[in-house]
C-alpha cells in the first residue's frame, strides 16, 4: 500500500496548489519519484541480490520496481489531469489492490526470510524498509477508512424519527 499512498499523497497535495503554480510541485514530485526508485534499482542492480536466498526476495523486489514505474506514472498523470477521469480512478484502485498484496507478500517474505540478512545484506534491508513502508501505509489507509466511515451522518426516518445508517429515507 506503499506505492497507493505517495500517488494518493501527490493528488491531494497538488490540489492545495493553485494550477498557476503547480510545476513546481510536479518537479518535487519527480524528484520524489526519482528518490523511492533509486534505492531499489541500486539493490537490484546489485551483484550481492543475486546471492541464494531461501525466500524470493530478489524477484518480489523486481516486482516492487514494476509496481514503482507503475505509481510515478499515476502520480504524474494525476498532477496533470484535472479533473481526473472515472476510469482512471478505477484502474488506480486496481493497482491499489496490487499494491495491497504486493505489500502483503513483502512483509510475509521478510518476516520469514531472517537468514537472508547475513547472504543478501542489501536484499533483506530493502525489503525491511519496503515492509515497514507498506505497514505504515495501510495502518494510514485503515485509520483514514475508520474515520470516513465514523463521520458519515446518519439519516433520521421522518416517520418512526428513528436514524439509519445509510441511504435516504424512504417514503411509506
């Protein structure tokens, strides 16, 4: 969910912005992007990853980095488009999805991976941040979902003057 945060962290940043004077936040926002890749690809490029390691480490890295290229793009095209198309939207919780499950398996792989630290240093440190990053995140996502549905107002049937919790009130 790491990846789904920094897109949805560029949208509703570059929304407090003014459109006059928002390259320079689409610039940082590059830059960002350029900082979150970095790391990765240094490790994958790295002679050290490609060491034995018991679990998959190396290619759930190489996911991640598809992942990455995948988020600087909706990151990018949601800094440009404004609004922003429903179709875009539902392909961007899509790769939300993906990044849930990509997080998911990170942490799951690192957890049980402890003896990669000694034969791939690198591998396992990276995916100890990207675990801690994607943890992070969907305890972000969760206390943001819980907020969302506890600030929804409830709606009053006129005629009982009972509330429910959803939908309008339906006329008898």
């Amino acid at each position: 969910m790491f990846l789904y945060m920094l897109v949805f962290m560029a949208y509703h940043g570059i929304r407090w912005i003014p459109r006059s004077k928002r390259l320079r936040f689409q610039i940082l926002n590059a830059g960002f992007t350029a900082i979150v890749l970095a790391p990765q690809l240094y490790v994958l490029a790295r002679p050290k990853s490609s060491r034995y390691c018991r679990q998959p480490l190396l290619n759930n890295l190489s996911a991640s980095v598809a992942l990455s290229f995948i988020a600087s793009g909706f990151s990018v095209v949601f800094t440009l488009l404004d609004p922003v198309p429903q179709s875009l939207w539902a392909s961007y919780h899509v790769f939300g999805l993906m990044s849930c499950g990509q997080g998911l398996c990170t942490t799951i792989l690192t957890l049980t991976a402890t003896a990669c630290a000694k034969t791939t240093p690198e591998l396992y440190y990276m995916s100890l941040v990207l675990t801690v990053a994607s943890i992070f995140s969907t305890g972000f996502f969760t206390v943001r979902g819980g907020r969302w549905l506890s600030d929804r107002q409830p709606v009053t049937d006129p005629g009982t003057n009972t509330e429910r919790s959803s939908g309008p009130a339906v006329p008898r």
